[in-house]
C-alpha cells in the first residue's frame, strides 16, 4: 500500500493507533503545504493593497536616505575644497612672506643703487630708461640665446639632442639660414625696437614717471606681472590670428613660418610689421596701462624674451617650460596661437593639438628622461 508523504517521521510504531495517528499528521502537513502554495502562488501573481502600501512605504522611507547621502557627499566635498584652499592660501602667504623679507632684506641694497643711479643721469632720466628697457632685455637674449645655438650648429653637447620636439630637424642648423635669421634679429631689436623704446619713455610719463625714487614694493611687482601676462595674452593671440588671415599671411607672417621646425633666436626672426603689431605692442601695453617703473619694465622685457626663446627653441629640457604648443604651431600653422592656451581653448584653436602626443607631452619635464622616450609617438602606418 502506498504510504503518504511524512509517514516515516510520524510512524515508528506498526500499532494500529500508531498507525492512525501517522496518517492523520502526514494529511495535515500536505494540507497545510497545499494552502501555503496557494499563498505564494496568489502573492506573484497579484499583490494585495497591503503589499503595495508596504512597498511604497519603503520607497518613501528611501528617499530621504538617498538625499541625506547627497548630502554628505556634498559636505565631503566642500570641506576637501576647502581645507586644500586654505592649505594653499597659507603656502602662498608663506612663500610671499619669505620672498618679501628677502626683497625688504635687500630692498635698501638695491634703492641705494637705484638712487646713484638717478644721480648719474639726472637731468637724462631718458638715457636711464633707453638703456635698462633695451640693452639689459637684449643682453639676456643673447645669452641664452647664445648657449642654445652652441648646440644647434655643433650637436654638441650631444646628450642635449634627446631632447628635440622634431627629432632629425635642424641638426645640425642650416648656417646659410641661421646667419639670415640673425642679421634679421639684429634689425629688428636696433632698428625697429630701439626707436619705440625711446617713444615708450614720454608716452609712460603722460602717465606716471618710470624714473621715479621709490622702486616698486613686492606684491605690487607680482600684481604688475599678473597683469602684463593677461593683456600679453589677449593682444598676442588675436594679432596673430590676424596675421594667419590670408591678407596678410603671405606677405607678412610667412616669413616667421619659414622655420617649421624652429629654433630659439628665430623668435623674434619676423617681418617689421609683425614685430611691432605682435612682438612689442603685447609686452608694451601692459607697462603703459600700470604706469610700471623701469626696474619692473625691465624684469618684465627681459622675462617675456626669455619665455619667447624657450616657446622657440625646439627642446624640452627639464625644469623649463614646455615649448610643445608653440612648436606644434610651427609645424601645423592653423593651432595654438596663443602664449599661456587659454584664448585657444575658448575658440577651439587647439583642439587637433589636444589629440596628439604632443598634447600628452605638453607639461613640464621634473625628471631627466625625455618625454619623447616616455611618450613616444604611435609608429607610422606604411
């Protein structure tokens, strides 16, 4: 006879009372079993309104769970911001408060120099000013420029070659081409930059005197610098653009473009119209506009001469700005117009830069490995 399920847990006993009470537990449970499928079977098909309000309940208790976590996250988040703006406010007022005891330090040092100075051109502050906005940027010029050129003629030292933007250009320099860059260079510091200086002079007395006593405090120079930076910036970018503009590209810019792959000293080998419209009015303007005094002047020239040369010079040393983009300029004429990037990214000037290795290159070099072994470019498809 066929025994019913749970039989054997109930039935140990073959008594007749046994028995009986084995079959009645083993019907109860498949009783029991039945209605507890029909349950389960009614809940996945139907939910009850119970269920539902239940369910809405914890979606509603959910809710304010998900903003609280918003919520901290946000509060995470301005705290990190703002303990690392505190923490860089406190390194910058710390480094400035050094900086500004070293210039107080020898601030006496340098007002005594600066007012034996005035005493030997009193009465032809102009000669002062001609000779320190001149001579003092040129001589900074050529001596960097002088140790650059060494190793563009003679490869020499040779460890310096790992470096080049353009590997295979220039090495050495063509010397027929090199000596027509410099005799241009020449012309147009002495010719064409000489002759603006000396207008520079009454034009920043209008304003304030640039010979005046009081040599400028240290956050005023930073404040000054700050300033030049952004209008150098503005005008550079937008007279170069211009002059890319095909009225005036062939005739005048496309000489600066002869180098595809440039070198330092070419950065001021341009046409005259283009050296007074986007060599000297962006680092003049900022000068006039502040009312700078001359030793400010002359930090400031001799500064954006050296940043130019650097731009130009078709190496990225280490500890020295990146001349990627500039040199990516050279190579491709229609990106990267600007100095510091910024007009270029707002009007979308750099964008094919952006997906190149140079762009990947583009930072400074805080080790002696050149990025170009680094981040090398992707082989040539043949």
């Amino acid at each position: 006879m066929e025994q019913p399920a749970g039989y054997h847990r109930h039935f140990r006993d073959p008594s007749p009372q046994a028995t009986a009470a084995a079959w009645a537990g083993a019907e109860g449970e498949e009783k029991a079993a039945l209605s507890c499928g029909r349950d389960i079977g009614g809940a996945g098909k139907q939910p009850t309104a119970e269920m539902k309000g239940e369910a809405g309940r914890q979606r509603h208790d959910e809710k304010p769970k998900q903003e609280g976590h918003i919520w901290g996250s946000m509060r995470r988040t301005a705290f990190i911001l703002g303990s690392g703006l505190l923490l860089l406010v406190a390194i910058w007022n710390s480094l400035t408060w050094h900086l500004q005891r070293f210039w107080g330090a020898s601030g006496h040092f340098w007002q005594a120099q600066w007012e034996r100075l005035l005493l030997t051109f009193e009465g032809k502050e102009w000669v002062l000013f001609v000779t320190g906005a001149t001579y003092l940027p040129v001589l900074s010029f050529w001596t960097f420029n002088g140790l650059l050129l060494v190793v563009d003629t003679t490869g020499k030292p040779s460890f310096i070659s790992r470096y080049r933007i353009q590997a295979g250009k220039n090495d050495p320099v063509d010397p027929v081409k090199l000596r027509q860059s410099v005799r241009t260079v020449l012309l147009n510091q002495f010719l064409i930059s000489l002759p603006i200086v000396v207008l520079l002079y009454p034009t920043l007395k209008l304003w304030r005197d640039p010979c005046r006593r009081e040599l400028p405090t240290f956050h005023w120079f930073l404040l000054e610098l700050a300033i030049f930076t952004l209008i150098e910036e503005i005008m550079f970018y937008y007279s170069h653009r211009l002059l890319h503009h095909p009225m005036f590209y062939k005739k005048i810019h496309k000489k600066h473009h002869e180098w595809t792959a440039p070198i330092g000293v070419i950065s001021l080998y341009a046409h005259p119209v283009e050296h007074v419209v986007s060599n000297m009015l962006p680092a003049m303007v900022g000068p006039i506009v502040m009312g700078s005094h001359l030793s400010s002047i002359m930090v400031w020239f001799s500064l954006t001469l050296i940043v130019t040369t650097i731009s130009h010079c078709g190496y990225h040393l280490p500890f020295l700005p990146s001349p990627e983009f500039h040199d990516y300029h050279h190579l491709k004429f229609n990106q990267c117009y600007g100095v510091l990037g910024v007009l270029d990214h707002l009007h979308g000037t750099d964008t094919v830069f952006k997906q190149t290795k140079a762009y990947e290159r583009h930072t400074l070099l805080l080790g002696f490995t050149p990025l170009s072994e680094s981040i090398p470019d992707p082989p040539k498809m043949e």
